[in-house]
C-alpha cells in the first residue's frame, strides 16, 4: 500500500546522519537497531567516520551499495530537502524524519520540483514533502521518533527503552508520550506489534495505518495518540472499517480551549471542537480516553480481556468500605451494577457469615480467609448473574495478599466457566499488593491499585462495547419527507445574489418550513406604529424583535421585547429599540422590525440546535438547552452528519445522559422520537444546501410531540464544487438513484443500499437457494445474523458501494411493499484503485436480465470512481456469471484445480510513479 510494506517490513536501513559521537542521534539510533539484533543490513551513511558502531560507514547516499527499504534521517532540519532528493534519486521508497522544526526554517526560493508543478511552497517542510512526491518516496514525520517492530528485531527509533513483543499497536504524533508508554508497557510487560511515532505527520497518516494495521495478524488492539487529524473523511473511513475487526483506542490532546492551541503548535494542524472529536471517535466504534493513566488501565485492560458480553459488574470484596468507593465511580460513569439472582444469594449464605451483604457488591466481611474467597468465586462463576467480575482484597492478616492472589488465580484457570466472563481485581495497598498484583498481571487477568481506576478500566469496555453497537444497529425509518430542496436552493441562490449573507427569522422561516419545519409564524414592520397595528389584527401578547443585518446579537442592545399586552406597548418597547440602536450602533442598517405572536412556553422546554463549520470535520449538529450564555464547547452535545434515526437518538440521549438537556417535570415530557425526526431532517437540509455555513435555533419550543421554531438565524454563503466533499462522511449518494426496465417489462429501481434495508435484505437472502448462496460466499453460510447483515447494509459510500434492485411486491395484507431482487456490490481499496465485485440475484428471477443490468450499473459506477481495474472470484460451476463476465469485457481464468474462477476487467491504464 504505497510504500508502507517497505516501512512496516524494510529488509534493510539506511542511517542518514549516523555518529560515533554517544550524545547524538545518530548514535543512538544505530545502537538501538544493533541491540535489537535486526536481520538485514544497517548502513550508517556519514562523511565523517569510516565505521560507527563498529559498522562499515558511507560517506554519502549514492555510494550506498544496494537500495535501502527504509532511511532514517538523524540530520538538522535545514539538510532534509536536498537529503530527501538524493535519497529520491537513489530509489528509496520510505524516510523517517526525526528533525523537528521544520515550519519554523527561514524559507528558500521555490525548487525546480515546485515551479514545474506551479505549486507555492510555505516552509521547509512542504517542500521536503513535494520533493518525495516527485520522487514516489513516502515520509514518517518530520519531528518523529522512530519506529520499533519487535516482532522483526528493529529498532529504529531513538527511544532509551526498548518494546517488547506483543499484540499491541501504538501510533502517536508526541514523541515523549511515546516514551512514556514504552516505561510504562515494560514495568507491565506489556508489548507492541509495532510502535510508530508520526510525529508531524506530513505525509504518512493515522488512516493509512489504520487501514494497514486492522489487517496486521499480530495485532489485535491499536492505540492512537492524537494532536490533530488533517483529512477527517479519510481518518473516519479508515477508522469505521479498522474498528469493526479491531479493538481502537484514542487519546485526543487539546481538550480545553488552550490545550487545543498548544496542539495546534505542537504539530501545525488545524484546531477543531474537541466534542467534535468526540463525536467522530463515538461515531467511529472507536474508545477514547483522556489521558495517559485512563490510557494505562484502558490497555491493561483490553491486553487482558475478553470482549465484554454484557454491562453488569459484580464486585466482590473483603472490605465494605472500598467496594463503596467502587460503585460510586461505578454510577458516576454511568455503568450498571449486577444483580444476584435468589439461588446465588442462599448457596452465599451458606458458605458466608450471616453478616454478609446478601448483595453485590458482595462483602465477605473482613476476617475472610482464602477458602472463603475461593468458595464466594466459584459460586459466581457457576452463575449467570453478571459480566464481569471485580475482585478486591483490603490487606489482611489472615488472608494473605499474595497467597490469596496465587490460588484465586488457579481457580479462574481451572474454571471451565472464567472465559465467559472478565475479569478484573484490586489488590489494595503498597507493599505487598504490589507483588500480589503482579502475580495476577503475569496470569492475564488485569490489576489495579484503586477501585476507582478498576471501576474506569471495566468503563472504558462498556463504552467500547457501546460505540461497537453504534455501528451497527438498524435504525429507523420514518417514512418519506416533505423537504424541497429544488425550492430552497433556488431561494438560497436569490438572496446570495442579493449580496445577503446574515439571514433572521423572518428569511430563515421559508427554508426550514420547505424541509417540514413547524416554525412561529412572523410580520415584518417598518416602524412602531406598523408593529402596534399588526399586533391588532394578530392578537395578544406579542413580541417585538429587532431586524438588522449589522447586529448579529440582538441581546447587544436589547433588540427583544417580549410580553407586550397593548397597542401602545409594542409602540413604546419598538420605539425603544430603535433609540438604543441610534445611541450605540447609529451606522447600523435597520430593515425594520419582527412581530410574532408570543408562544405558549407554560409547560414546554426550550431547546437550541444549531449547526456549527468545524475546521476538520465541516459542518456538524449541536444540540443543547437555550441560554442567554451558550457555549458550544461545554454547553452542547454533538454529531456530525448524515444523522438517521439511530444517530439521531444517540445524539439526544448522550446530551441527556451529560445534562445537556435536563430532564425536567413538564406536562408534557420531551418526545424524543419527534426530536429526532427533527435532527434527521436538520442534517437532510445541510447536506442538500452547502451554501449554509452556519444555522441556530434558538429557541425550539419543545413541548410533547409539538417541536416549534421560535427564533431562528443563519449565514449563507456561495458554495462551488462537490457539495459532499466537504461532509466528514459521504451521506447517501442520491444521485445514484436510477429506474430501468426488466425484459419482462417490469420497472425495478436502482438505488445505493441504505442501513434501513437489513429487514429487506434479511428478505432477499432467505429467497436466495443454498446453491447460489454457495456460489456467492464459497461456502455454507446459513443464516446471517445481525452483525453480518449490518456490515452488509451499513456501508462507508466513500469506499465502498452495494447498489439494490427494488420492485413492489404485494404483502400478506394485500398492501405493495418495497422489496429487494438483487444486489451487487463493488469494495475498492483505500487508494482507490482496484475494486472487488460481487453480484447476487433472487434465484426465481434469473433469465429477465437483472443479472446484466447490474452489472453495467456497478462497471459505470467504478468508472465514475476512477478505479483502475474490477476484480472477481466465482466458481467453475457458475456458468451464468463467468458467461456474464466474458460479455461486457472482463479476463476470466477458469483455474479448474483450485476451483476458482478469477475475472478482471481494466478499466484504464495504471500511472506510473517518475523515478
């Protein structure tokens, strides 16, 4: 994957900068890849030394003997750029950079290399990285601190600890946390698979070694350490197909306001919200956590753990104190405490005091001994009352910390039921726990000092397993929508050439009552005594809202008056207005002013949604309580589009389960279903408009079912190109959508897959014969559970496509249903290059031509696509399909041996890279 085989398994290095001198980086790098006893040959490349190390030396990059896979780069920032060149023209395919600094050199004039591509070069290190683009070179850093592959002997970094093997991976953009980790893994004999510091990352990103990594058989967890993240549709691509087969966590630097601007400085990407970060790591499956000791337990845990079953915990402990401690972390993180069935309270009780809890947490009173421990354990085990399991010991003088340790561990080794469950222990104290925690490490099962860090280890599961849920659970549908996008283009695109770019209520209104927005209705006055007349004929109370395009917050000069019972009121308050706009703004352009009817808010809540650009991820929802002080980085909660119903209600209950939105005693509760519908429709309106950059709803009258807009605002501004391209996820690519017609003459639909279609195609597979099933999977597949059918209908649209055919079909109760017939699919590879085919009709429709029909609708779809080539396996015994295949162009090799037949069509010539 280009260039990345040459950095994740290099045959040989090259040391650029390499010194025989102990204090410099060049040292150390060539001792640490020494003593990691690496295979191939270390060439130190180096003017001044004829060996380093006690190796042979070269005294510049074209004396190189053979063609390095990987160079390291020990030199000052100020030589990379000629060294990347000499390095491009000797053919090296990969270079680390470890100089930082880069952004900060004086800048040069523009090369050679720039000037023919007409590019502006900014500093030093954009112009290090358009000279490895000429060259096909790709580059880790610069400002990183190497690479350590322990499964490979290599240590190419110049990190004073070495990583032991493991099955971990950790990628980072902070050399020192990458130390960090490395201290801490080996005091836990922990190890990695492999270990990459990216550090600025100018050209090797989190995505492509998310998408490389989740396919590493020795890895099976990845750790990622975050400072900013520079294409977010790809990161969340390549996270969303990484996290559905491997175990993600994420720790993002610059959760405060200041922390984001260091982070800025750190590495020289963009800011953005970090709830928004939040949201793309949730919406993602992946884990975050928010620093280093939550990333500790975080990785003790999961480097321990089997996948979590279920949410309920059990705690067993010898002291009632620190079980306490333990469900009050328990309940602040919002997790779920088991509950003992009534046959699992008796056999306790006949084997505890009578004092015991006789509930979990389970108290086994402090003058416990080890049997009675052992006897409590195999108790639980044999239940199914919970899903993990906490055991916690207070020192004590009759059951001793490391001997109780020793046979509890034999016990859950010996026990046939201990896999079903994970298992977690606190061992209390200093001295003695430390050795006792230890024994428990070395076992597998991880330990903790505290209850509240073991109660946040098991937490962090929980949530894992939740976000894992979020990616695929079938949402709803609610049916068609009443949105006219035409028509609300058609109004944006007047007003812009208007040259109005700030838009109030009363312009708002018209656009969000296309979409099926229940908004207030509102009259524009041109002086106080229209105001008075039109609260005559509208009915009382009212209120009188300032119109300006100049003051953006009407709140500057209470622009608002609200309550006004009388014609004479609404004359006074209006003309208020306008005098406190004369006074402190008398420059400022007044269009007049807003009457509506005061809304009846008894017994409703008052909501706020807007719709923010964030720097990385564009354009995404927030949801709150309205307030006078509304701050987006505490005051929100967050999601970033396309929403379905399902997103939809995680983002409501996430801004309840954080206080966002406060649960109140209304007569009329909160319709969250409604809500969402609403945030649904909210994101339908984003993605078809991209000229509106910003919207606020403030407030949306919520009361029951009844959502009203009182008060709304929006920026718009010209918008010119792939109107997609800017959404961190591609939304469903409507224009994909395509009516043709079967031989039989019946009219079918083509259209992209949608999460809403697992009960359809549940459907369409069970009307699939055995042998076609056969034929498609290449083995018996039987029934395909809910994970299966959601990785089938949940899709990424930006790499992969799943095109259906639909027809009505009548139903038990006589009503015409949508139906699927077909499917047939297309997954590229992350570069975009190749895709792989499949294609699977209803076995009693063969014959009527739906076969070709999809066929040519997924060639002209990696047509559009720009993929190089279609590839495909079927079997000898599918005639119809390799028959298909010869039709429209494909190669086919029918290998009779092996039982294969594998198709490839080109679809245009591959570039090749300049050497």
């Amino acid at each position: 994957m280009n260039g990345l085989d040459k950095l994740l398994k290099p045959k040989s290095i090259a040391v650029i900068g390499a010194s025989d001198s102990p204090q410099r980086t060049g040292n150390v790098v060539i001792r640490n890849l020494l003593s990691g006893h690496f295979h191939g040959p270390i060439m130190p490349v180096t003017p001044k030394y004829d060996a380093v190390a006690g190796v042979l030396a070269y005294p510049t990059i074209q004396s190189l003997p053979r063609t390095p896979d990987l160079a390291i780069l020990c030199t000052n920032a100020h030589r990379n750029v000629a060294i990347i060149e000499e390095l491009g023209k000797k053919g090296v395919k990969v270079a680390i950079v470890l100089a930082a600094g880069m952004n900060n050199l004086p800048q040069h004039t523009v090369s050679d290399v720039d000037a023919e591509n007409n590019q502006t070069i900014e500093s030093e290190e954009s112009r290090m990285f358009a000279m490895a683009q000429h060259y096909g070179m790709r580059i880790v850093g610069p400002n990183s601190m190497g690479l350590i592959l322990p499964w490979l002997n290599l240590n190419a970094s110049f990190s004073p600890i070495p990583a032991n093997k493991g099955n971990i991976a950790f990628i980072s953009q902070s050399a020192a946390v990458c130390t960090t980790i490395l201290d801490w893994a080996k005091n836990k004999k922990i190890g990695f698979s492999t270990f990459l510091s990216l550090g600025d990352a100018c050209d090797i990103n989190f995505a492509e070694l998310l998408d490389t990594l989740c396919r590493d058989s020795k890895t099976e967890a990845i750790l990622l350490y975050v400072d900013s993240v520079k294409d977010a549709r790809r990161f969340m691509s390549a996270a969303r197909a990484a996290a559905r087969n491997r175990r993600i966590l994420v720790v993002k630097s610059g959760r405060t306001q200041a922390g984001s601007m260091a982070a800025q400085i750190h590495t020289g990407g963009d800011g953005g919200l970090d709830a928004v970060y939040d949201a793309a790591i949730r919406r993602s499956g992946m884990l975050r956590v928010h620093n280093t000791h939550e990333l500790f337990a975080a990785v003790e845990t999961l480097a321990h753990s089997v996948p979590l079953r279920g949410e309920r915990l059990a705690i067993l402990t010898n002291g009632g104190g620190p079980a306490i401690m333990a469900v009050d972390a328990l309940s602040d993180r919002g997790g779920k405490l088991a509950t003992l069935s009534e046959d699992t309270i008796n056999q306790l009780s006949n084997i505890l005091p009578s004092c015991w809890s006789h509930s979990n947490p389970i108290d086994i009173i402090g003058d416990a001994d080890i049997e009675r421990y052992e006897k409590a354990v195999r108790i639980l085990l044999d239940s199914d009352d919970f899903d993990a399991l906490l055991l916690m010991h207070s020192p004590s003088a009759i059951a001793d910390g490391n001997e109780t340790a020793k046979r509890l561990v034999h016990l859950l080794q010996s026990h046939p039921r201990t896999r079903k469950f994970n298992i977690l222990t606190n061992w209390a104290g200093e001295n003695e726990a430390t050795s006792a925690r230890q024994i428990f490490a070395d076992a597998g099962y991880p330990a903790y000092r505290t209850p509240e860090s073991a109660v946040s280890a098991f937490m962090h599961l929980v949530e894992y397993r939740r976000n894992q849920k979020q990616l695929i659970e079938t949402p709803v549908s609610f049916g068609e929508t009443n949105a006219s996008p035409k028509l609300v283009n058609a109004m944006l695109k007047e007003l812009l050439a208007q040259n109005v770019h700030q838009l109030e209520t009363h312009d708002v209104r018209p656009l969000l009552e296309s979409y099926g927005f229940n908004t207030l209705p509102t009259w524009i006055a041109s002086d106080p005594a229209e105001a008075a007349h039109i609260a005559e004929q509208i009915g009382y109370p009212v209120a009188v809202k300032l119109r300006s395009p100049d003051i953006r917050h009407k709140s500057e000069v209470h622009g608002v008056m609200l309550h006004l019972r009388t014609a004479a009121e609404v004359a006074n308050g209006a003309q208020a207005i306008l005098d406190r706009v004369s006074l402190n703004y008398p420059s400022a352009r007044i269009d007049g002013l807003l009457v509506q009817q005061m809304a009846n808010r008894s017994g409703a809540q008052e909501l706020r949604i807007a719709v923010h650009h964030d720097a990385i991820f564009g354009p995404v929802i927030l949801l709150g309580e309205d307030a006078a002080e509304w701050d987006i980085h505490k005051d929100a909660a967050v999601a970033i589009p396309p929403l379905n119903m399902a997103l939809a209600r995680y983002m409501v209950i996430n801004a309840i389960k954080t206080s966002k939105i406060r649960q109140r005693r209304l007569p009329e509760q909160l319709d969250i279903p409604a809500l969402c519908k609403l945030l649904v429709q909210i994101s339908q309106l984003i993605i078809d408009c991209p000229e509106i950059a910003e919207l606020d709803i403030h407030p949306l009258l919520a009361s029951g079912e009844e959502l009203t807009v009182i008060d709304a605002s929006m920026t718009i501004k010209p918008f010119t190109g792939d109107k997609q391209a800017r959404l961190a996820i591609r939304p469903y690519p409507k224009e994909h959508e395509q009516t043709v017609e079967l031989k039989d003459g019946r009219s079918i639909l083509l259209r992209p897959i949608l999460p809403e279609d697992e009960p359809k195609h549940a459907s369409f597979i069970s009307k699939v014969s055995v042998d076609d099933l056969y034929r498609r999977f290449f083995s018996d597949v039987g029934e395909f559970n809910h994970e299966a059918l959601a990785n089938f209908t949940q899709i990424d649209y930006d790499r992969e496509m799943a095109f259906v055919a639909t027809t009505k079909e009548k139903n038990s109760e006589g009503k015409d249903d949508e139906v699927i017939i077909g499917v047939t699919r297309a997954l590229s590879d992350p570069n975009n290059e190749e895709a792989e085919f499949a294609i699977l009709v209803r076995s009693d429709l063969k014959g009527v031509g739906l076969g070709r029909i999809l066929m040519e609708k997924i060639i002209d779809y990696c047509h559009k696509r720009g993929l190089q080539r279609m590839t495909g396996m079927t079997m000898p015994s599918n005639r119809g399909m390799i028959m298909l295949a010869q039709k429209v162009g494909f190669h086919v090799d029918i290998q009779m041996e092996d039982g294969v037949v594998e198709m490839l069509l080109q679809l245009k010539q591959e570039q090749s890279v300049s050497n």
